[in-house]
C-alpha cells in the first residue's frame, strides 16, 4: 500500500468516506450505505483514473480542505463549488494536478448540496462489511471527518486521467420530481391520498439527512388505522410515518421498518434527491405498471 496521507485541515459541515455502498448484508440490518450520489461518485473517481469502486469524500455543504503529503490528481463533482489550491482559483469538474503539502480547499456548494471530492488512489481506510463508506445509522466504516483526521491514500491506478472536462452541469433544478412506483402498501391509503400525493405541494424538509429525505407538505389520509408488522424496506421507499409526510429512503436507511410503504422511487432517480437542498419543491408523479396513477380503490 502507498505511504501517502491525506491531512484534513477543515472537515466541513459533515464529510463522509464513500464509495459504491455495503451491499449483502441486508438480512443482518446492514443498510447499503455508499455516496448518496452515484454518478458524481463514479465521475469523480474516472476523472482521477481511480475505478469506480475506489472511495471518494462527500461533502455537505460548506466542502472540505484537505492537503496530501505525496503529488495526487484530484477532481471535484456533485453539487458546483469554488475550488482553490493554495488560495487560487482550480477548476470544478475536472482533473487537477495537486502538489505535495499543497491545501485543497473545496468551498461552500453554489447549487445543489453534496460534492464529491476523488484523489488518485482513492481513500484507503480499512473496509468493513467489504465497503470503506461510513454508514451514519449503523455507525459502520469511518467516523465522519473532523479538522485534524489523517487518511491513507491507496496506489494510484495505472490509467490516467482523461484529459477533459466532464462534469456537465444543467443549472438549477426549480423543482424535484420523483417518479412513484406505487405498492406494496398504496391499499393503506384513501384515493384521495394518492391523488395528495401527486398534487400536493411538498418541499424538501430541513430534518433530511443520508438516512431519508423528509418533506414538508400535506398529510396522506390513511384507509387502514391498524398497526403493520415490521417488514423490509429497500433502497427508495417512501414511507408514510403517523404524522401523514412522506419520507423518502436513502442510502443509510433502516432495512425494516413498521409504517406502510406507498410507493417506491426507482434508484436511478436518487441521485438527485441527493442534490436536494431544504426547501426545494418536490414533485411526485405515482405509476402503477409503469403508467400514471389515475384512480384509487379506496375512497
């Protein structure tokens, strides 16, 4: 293993070692956990020469500032924000070249909520359970980063960087829309909920965290008052607790849980409620067969 280090000068708001996730262990309430934001994850690490797997820091916020003690490729991806090294000015979303003992700072995001900062070789902290990401609920993996933390770099990978920029970005989302795959427990809800639920004016709620997005907004009406046995949940869940909000599963989310599920947002949509800051407008938009939800059995 390489001898180089990475110091961690500033920590950030909360800055996490991630990579593809924890996968297998979901019958031993192990959640996935990994970047909550994939493709910035695997763009970073390609902007590098890293594999994908290789662990990268995701950050929330206000960055990081970080300083290798050996010359590493660094690039920054997710949300858009001011990178200097050594004060001047770097580019975002593209392969930069950081000298020994030279100070990485990534600022605070412009757009969107989470970066995703690789250095060539990845982040080397011992893996646990076969994933290097720090897991928020289970306190699996790494501790989040505080001023003053060391962290090992790993052998850089023979590719190089590619020579270009890659990270496109959009410009601002006015709103989050998240697709709603309804079941397996939509009977526990009046019709009038689901149509709340594709209607209603919800916002991302300041309470979100890596565990699940919450949102502020309208209650769905239930149709059955009982209580539900605890039974598996998956990765993009929405889960309706007593107070009628939906609440959206992510990465460090619980692998059981006892209030009915409504629907569930397929994964390859997120990736952007990672990028969803508190207050953004959300949108859910309920499919049965892959179809909009147009009516409800119960009334």
């Amino acid at each position: 293993m390489s001898d180089g280090k990475v110091d961690v000068v500033r920590a950030g708001a909360l800055t996490t070692v991630q990579d593809q996730g924890r996968f297998g262990h979901a019958a031993l309430g192990v959640p996935r956990s990994g970047a909550l934001d994939q493709p910035s994850h695997r763009l970073a690490n390609r902007l590098v020469g890293n594999p994908a797997d290789a662990a990268t820091l995701e950050t929330t916020l206000t960055g990081v500032a970080v300083r290798a003690t050996r010359p590493v490729t660094v690039a920054v991806t997710g949300a858009p924000a001011p990178v200097r090294v050594d004060g001047r000015p770097a580019a975002w979303g593209s392969p930069v070249r950081l000298p020994a003992g030279a100070v990485l700072d990534v600022g605070t995001a412009t757009v969107g909520l989470r970066c995703y900062l690789a250095l060539s070789g990845g982040v080397a902290v011992p893996p646990v359970l076969g994933s290097r990401s720090t897991d928020l609920l289970s306190g699996l993996g790494p501790a989040p980063l505080k001023d003053g933390d060391i962290l090992p770099l790993g052998e850089p990978a023979g590719a190089g960087p590619p020579p270009h920029h890659l990270a496109l970005w959009d410009g601002p989302p006015r709103e989050l829309v998240l697709p709603v795959l309804l079941g397996p427990r939509d009977d526990w809800f009046t019709a009038a909920a689901v149509r709340t639920l594709a209607a209603g004016r919800f916002s991302v709620s300041p309470r979100s965290n890596r565990v699940a997005l919450r949102m502020n907004g309208p209650a769905l009406e239930r149709a059955v008052d009982g209580e539900l046995r605890s039974e598996g949940m998956v990765l993009g869940a929405v889960q309706v607790p007593p107070d009628g909000k939906p609440v959206l599963f992510l990465a460090d989310s619980p692998t059981t849980g006892g209030y009915p599920v409504i629907g569930v947002v397929p994964e390859t949509h997120l990736s952007a409620a990672a990028q969803a800051p508190p207050g953004l407008p959300v949108r859910f938009v309920p499919l049965r067969n892959g179809a909009p939800r147009a009516r409800h059995r119960h009334s």
